[in-house]
C-alpha cells in the first residue's frame, strides 16, 4: 500500500465512520464514503482491547498484504477497517476469504 493511500488523521477515521455505511462481518466492519481523488485511500483500526502494539502492527500488515493482492486502488473510496476479536485468532486464508467478500460487497 502506498503512503499515498493510507488515512492517518483522526477527523478522516470521523468523518467516514460517521457516514454509517457499512458492510459486516464476524471478523471485520468496513465502513465507505465516496470520494473525488481518483483513489482508495485505507484506514486500519484495531483496539488496544485486543493485543499489545506488536500484535496490533502485525495485524494491520496482514491486513495490507491481503489488500495489495486482491484490491484495485483506482475506485474513489475512503476505507476504514475495523478488526474485531477473532479476526485476532484465525488462520491466515480464512482472514483473505473475508475480506475479500466483503470487499466484494462494497
């Protein structure tokens, strides 16, 4: 994922989740807001609930690489992941599958 593609300020994540517009999973809640940049543009949130930063960086880098492999960035949308608990526990190809369907769903 490009630098260019990353949400990082705290009134983006806001401003999208605020949107309400949302597809649902187990593991995962992707919240999406059109936008006029020409690109997708990607925020990963997981709670501190969950695992200290190591694990909570190692799942946003799981989360990309699934993202890098099977998503176009050239759709105008803003993303916000947001990983639930047991996205925490499973296996690596059961994590791809959803995200996949729910970016299918999008």
């Amino acid at each position: 994922m490009k630098k260019d593609n990353k949400l990082r300020k705290n009134y983006d994540f806001q401003r999208i989740i605020n949107s309400k517009k949302s597809v649902v999973s187990k593991f995962l809640v992707i919240y999406n807001v059109p936008n006029t940049l020409g690109k997708t543009r990607i925020g990963i949130s997981i709670s501190k609930k969950f695992t200290n930063a190591v694990g909570r960086n190692r799942i946003r880098r799981q989360v990309r690489e699934i993202l890098d492999g099977n998503f176009s960035y050239d759709v105008s949308k803003d993303l916000v992941i947001i990983v639930r608990k047991p996205f925490m526990s499973a296996e690596f190809e059961i994590k791809t599958n959803e995200l996949k369907k729910l970016l299918e769903r999008i």
